[in-house]
C-alpha cells in the first residue's frame, strides 16, 4: 500500500505527544454506516462503510469498535487496497487519504466480543464516537434480545441502535417450557422462555395469579401469557417483592412480560382480569418493538428495529504510534493487523 502523504504523517506525529493522554482526532468524521454481524461463536465481524464525499483536503479518521481485533482490511468497493494509516490508541483509529472519495470499507473480527454465561450470551457494547447508528444482525435462533435487561422482540428483524452504547444479552435457540392450565373447562398453554431451572407452577383463579420458581439469578425470562387466562394490566414479585418487568409484546392472543430477576426465588404474575381476553394496551406487533429512552413501546416495522439508548462514553487515550503502510503487489492479500 502506498505511504501516506509525508504532510499528514507529520502532522500526526507533531500532536502525538501533546494530545497521548486525550482524545486525538487527526481528520474530518466518517459518513459511514457501521454493521455488527455476530456468529454463533460471539465473534463480532464489523463493517464501516464509509462514503467520504468531502471537497477539502483533511484525511478521514475511522474509529473502531473496542476489542480483540483480528483481520483488518481496507478496500474499496470492489476489494481493492486502500492506503491508510493507524492511530494505535484504545480503540484503534483509522486514517484513509482525502483523495480516496468512493466508498471504503473498513473490516475486522472481534473475537470474543460476546462472551456465553450458562447459555446467556453478553456484550457490553461501546459505539465509536464518530457514529451515531450501530445496525446489528444476530445468529440464528435468536428472536428477541435483552438491552439494558429490557426485552426487544426482533421477530425475523436485526436491530438499530442509537447511541453510545449497552449492554447487549441474548439467548440461541432459547428454550420454550409450556404449562398447561384449566379454566372452566378449558385448556391454556402458558409459555416460559428461559435457561433458568423451573418449577411448582401453579394458576389461582380466585386471586388472579400465576406462579413458578426459578433457580437462577441474573438470568433473562419471558412468560407468553394466554389473554384469555390472565389479562393484563400485571404485577410481577419476586418472593413477595415487586420487580422489575415489561410487557414488550403482543400478537393479539398473547401478552409477552419480561424480567431478569435478581435473585431466584418465587415469580408471581397478578393480572388485571381473568377470562376475559381483554387487551393489554399493548399495540399488536407479530415483527418488532420499539424501546425509547424511558417510555418502552412497540411499533412495527418493515426494515428494521430501532432502539434508542441514551448515554456518555469517556475513554482515556493512553499514547499513539503511527503505522505507514507499504504499498502492495495487486495480487496479495489486504494486510492484517
């Protein structure tokens, strides 16, 4: 690859020294977009298209995805090399030459990046500061995802995030335990989704509550709960204590309420009605919901689903090399880093 112009690669050494310990920025914001595809091993392969149309001189300067970061590339559209340079801060910079105005696309692997608790898969994800919109796409077998332990019911959709950053929970192939309840003659099929051991179920009509134990702490669960058994508004305890939970979706039979209980113990779900198979005020959506900053609701939509999450990420810069990269033969392979 050819070497940066001489100018730039001063320029960036003169700061260095001044600006180690704060944040560097050596050229103008990316128009980019920034794409997270996560296998079913938890490495993270991201992408930042970035479409750099400005008419100045400044270079262009990528922030990465903090991480264990394997097989960098920088191509063009069409997987032509591109010269660039690295900033080697946490997270790692990149720095494309103004001349490079068509589309680049800055690839690498984060390994590791989701790491598996007893079938729980978990990502504390920071977003660069340069970009304002993460699109994610999760392995198969993941349907609905937990972001600051609130549930979003992705159906066959990725997710949109807005912000700086969350923490991300998910569940492969989540098991589905299903309880049969009676009510007036009649068979209903509640649905529990959790990794957690489950037990000692039990439906009271007279108080409107149904009941199971749990022997895990910290773990994601959903209860699918038949509107004609047990209708909503609902109250969710935890041995007698209220929690923390959520109605996030509704496919006009079922209400889907979630919590990530803090201890094990008992769960009890009271509801507003029984038998009645009133509505929850919870619009229908069989495809997506939408979490806002503090109001959660649904929205259905036919590309994607958005969540917004609020926040501030501060990260400490500790020292700065500049990397040249050489120019390369067309026939071998983008250089890794």
């Amino acid at each position: 690859m050819k070497i940066l112009p001489s100018l730039l690669l001063i320029s960036i050494l003169v700061l260095s020294g001044s600006q180690a310990f704060g944040q560097l920025s050596m050229g103008d914001l990316p128009h980019e977009v920034l794409k997270v595809t996560i296998d079913e091993k938890g490495t993270a392969h991201v992408t930042h298209e970035v479409n750099s149309t400005a008419a100045n001189l400044k270079p262009i300067q990528i922030d990465t995805v903090n991480g264990n970061m394997n097989n960098l590339t920088v191509t063009d559209a069409k997987g032509n090399p591109v010269e660039y340079a690295k900033i080697q801060k946490i997270p790692l910079s990149i720095i494309i030459n103004a001349s490079q105005r068509n589309m680049t696309l800055v690839k690498y692997d984060l390994v590791n990046a989701v790491t598996n608790t007893d079938g729980v898969w978990r990502w504390n994800y920071y977003e660069p500061q340069d970009t304002s919109y993460t699109a994610f796409h999760f392995p198969k077998g993941v349907d609905m995802v937990w972001a600051n332990s609130r549930p979003v019911y992705l159906g066959n959709l990725g997710l949109g995030q807005h912000g700086n950053g969350f923490s991300l929970e998910y569940i492969i192939n989540e098991p589905m335990n299903i309880q049969t309840v009676q009510m007036a003659g009649k068979n209903f099929s509640v649905g529990v989704r959790t990794v957690s051991g489950l037990g000692n179920y039990a439906f009271d009509e007279s108080l409107k509550t149904y009941s199971f134990n749990i022997d895990k702490a910290n773990v994601p669960i959903t209860v699918i709960m038949p509107q004609a058994l047990l209708a909503g508004p609902y109250v969710v305890t935890l041995n007698g204590n209220a929690t923390l939970h959520q109605e996030f979706h509704n496919n006009a039979t079922h209400a889907w309420i979630g919590f990530e209980p803090a201890k094990n113990g008992t769960i009890q779900i009271t509801g507003g009605a029984i038998g009645q198979g009133q509505q929850t005020g919870i619009p229908s959506s069989p495809n997506s919901a939408t979490i806002g900053v503090t109001t959660p609701t649904n929205q259905s939509d036919n590309t994607s689903t958005y969540l917004l999450i609020g926040g501030i990420i501060i990260a400490g810069v500790a020292g700065i090399i500049i990397v040249k990269k050489t120019r390369s033969k067309a026939s071998s392979k983008p250089e890794k880093a």
